[in-house]
C-alpha cells in the first residue's frame, strides 16, 4: 500500500511539473512573438529600453535599475571562453543544413556580439515562467486549497500573463512574478528571515518589489506579534533600499529619471470611452480586447468578488494592503493601460480564481 501510495505521488508530481512546464512554454512563447526583449526590429521595439541599451548599461532610467539578468547575462559572458560563444554561434545560426533550426528571429539574436547574452536571457525567462507556476501552486497548497484547484489555477494565470502584458511587456515581468509567489509561500510556510534572499533578488530584478515588501505583513504576523512583524517589514525594507540604491547612483547619469509620472495620461485614457470600451490588441495571434478595457476587468472584479468569501482573513488583509499601495502608484506612475503594473494584486487574482474554481468543482460533485 505504502508504494503504491508513493507511486501515485511521484505520478502525480510528474504530471503537474509536465503540464507546468508545457502552460510555461506556451505564455513565453505568447509573451516573447508578441514584444520579444524590446530590441531593433522587432514589434516590441522601443528606443529607451532595447535589449541592447539594457546589457550595455545606457538604457533609460527607471528601466535600467532592473538589472538582474541583464548583470547575470554579463558576468556569464565574460566567464565563458569565445571559442565557446563562437561555436554555438555557429551551431544555431547555421540555417536549414542545421541539425537545430535558428532558434531566434531577432536581428539582435544574429549579432554575434549580443547572441550569447540574448540566449541567457531567453532561457533565464523561460526558467522564471516555470518557477512562477510552481511557486503559485505552492501559495494555492499553503492555504489549504484542494489540489484540482491548486494545480489549474496556476496554468489559468500563466496563460493569460501575454494577455496581462497589455501595452508594454519585458523580460523582467516573470521574474516579478516568480519572486511574488516565493515570497508569500514562504512569508506562508516559515519564518520571516527566509523571504531576505527573495527581497534581495526580486529587488534586483525590479526596484518596485519594495513595495510589495509590507504586503506580507500580514503573514508575518500569524507568527509574531505587532512589533515583530513590523521589525521584519522593515528589516526586509532595508534588505531592498540597500540593493537598490546603488543601482540607482550607478545609473544615475542615465537620461530619464528615478519615476515617470502618467497621471495625466490615465485620466486622458479614461476620457476615451471607445478606447476604454473596444481598445483591442494581438495576443497569441489573435485580436482581443486589451486587458485594461472594460469587459476584462469587470470578469476580473467578478472572480475577485465570487471568491472573497471563501479566502482566509490573512489573505483578505495581504489584498487590502497591496490595492492600498498598487492603485495610488499605478495611477501616478504607470502607463495607461498597463494591466502589469497592477503586479502586486496577481496573487489576489490567483487564489480567488482558485477559491472559484473549488467551488465549482464541488457544486458540480455535488449535483450528481
């Protein structure tokens, strides 16, 4: 009994990475054919934040403090001997009499100067998009969700993060992602000084996880007191200041600045009714509606709504806390539109979806 128990375990982990990997591979692929890594000559292509700008360090600020891969990708390179480079180089450029077709199509990608870099990137990408899946199913298990919903609610919000990345999307949104759901997991699972290295990275990834940092406030403080968790919060505040200021003197020359202030285009945006209601855009090939237009974000506030009730009241006060923080920031600070820029409400959105689909899986039981 005891192996076949084991046995369908190690099934059942099988299965779940494979489907994993396979719903991780399909959002890259979505997210990447719809704005690459934003180089020359592409559909993503802008001039402040191009691929190339990003490796070389003279993109425009505040898109170059997110440094963490562009860094890895650097020091990478100039670890790994040129003969190396050149013969992958080669391997993959070869064209049609290649035994691996040319993997890019992206100028950028032919450049022998960029190639490596680009491929580091790729696959660092790729491999967070599958970390962020694995780690929202772990969020989905630490409140005790039932394993369906804990399995297909992460496949639904990795599916639908091209779709999310409406007007804008860049290399550095997976990882976002990923190092949200290890935070709460463990911020969940264990004690609060576990999360240090995830505040590290993830503010090294992206300046803005210094914000998400209170959100776990609550999680802490299931097992502390007041004070203790509002020491953590700020120890870990620390943790993010103390990476992500000298990013910012490194690049403080950098044309741009530290903040982009769009609040006059949000209410611009909402003047535009027609765009609001009908705005469209080309996501896995297909025409939609933009995710930041009416009918997306009423279903949104919909599943939010259904599954409210059914969220543990440590979970209601972690959500509180990032609309408290997020709404004011992206309207101030983000782009209109910009559905990724709502980041820190992505597990609020995950473990509602969750909560709904248990509900139907168990009205639906229950109807036979």
């Amino acid at each position: 009994m005891a192996h076949n128990t084991r046995a369908a375990g190690l099934y059942y982990t099988a299965c779940c990475f494979l489907l994993y990997f396979v719903a991780a591979a399909v959002s890259f692929n979505g997210y990447y054919d719809k704005w690459h890594f934003n180089e020359n000559g592409v559909a993503g292509e802008d001039h402040r934040f191009q691929f190339e700008m990003m490796v070389d360090g003279t993109a425009y600020r505040p898109f170059i403090y997110r440094q963490m891969l562009p860094s890895a990708a650097n020091w990478i390179d100039r670890a790994t001997p040129r003969w190396f480079e050149t013969s992958l180089f080669n391997y993959l450029e070869a064209g049609r009499g290649a035994r691996i077709q040319p993997v890019f199509e992206s100028p950028t990608a032919e450049n022998p100067i960029y190639f490596f870099r680009y491929l580091i990137v790729y696959v660092a990408t790729f491999l967070f998009a599958l970390l962020a899946v694995c780690a929202m199913h772990l969020v989905c298990r630490a409140i005790d969700l039932p394993p369906p919903a804990s399995v297909f609610a992460p496949v639904v919000i990795i599916l639908l993060f091209p779709y999310i990345e409406s007007c804008g999307g860049f290399f550095y949104d997976y990882p976002e992602l990923a190092f949200l759901a290890l935070a709460v997991w463990i911020a969940l699972k264990f004690r609060w000084w576990w999360v240090i290295p995830v505040a590290a990275l993830g503010t090294w990834n992206k300046e803005s996880f210094l914000f998400i940092i209170p959100t776990l406030y609550p999680f802490f403080r299931q097992r502390s007191s007041r004070l203790g968790a509002s020491l953590a919060v700020a120890f870990l505040g620390l943790v993010s200041i103390a990476i992500y200021f000298p990013i910012r003197l490194r690049f403080a020359h950098n044309p741009g600045g530290a903040l982009e202030v769009h609040w006059h285009d949000q209410l611009i945006y909402f003047m535009h009714v027609r765009d609001f209601l009908l705005g469209t855009e080309m996501t896995y090939g297909v025409p939609m509606l933009k995710a930041f237009t009416a009918a997306p974000l009423a279903l949104l506030a919909w599943t939010v709504w259904r599954g409210w009730s059914h969220l543990p009241q440590v979970v209601h006060r972690h959500a509180q806390i990032a609309a408290a923080i997020n709404f004011p920031l992206y309207f101030l600070f983000c782009w209109p539109g910009e559905m990724r820029n709502l980041s820190m409400l992505y597990l609020v959105f995950l473990l509602a979806l969750a909560a709904n689909l248990n509900e139907w899986m168990n009205s639906s039981t229950a109807c036979k």
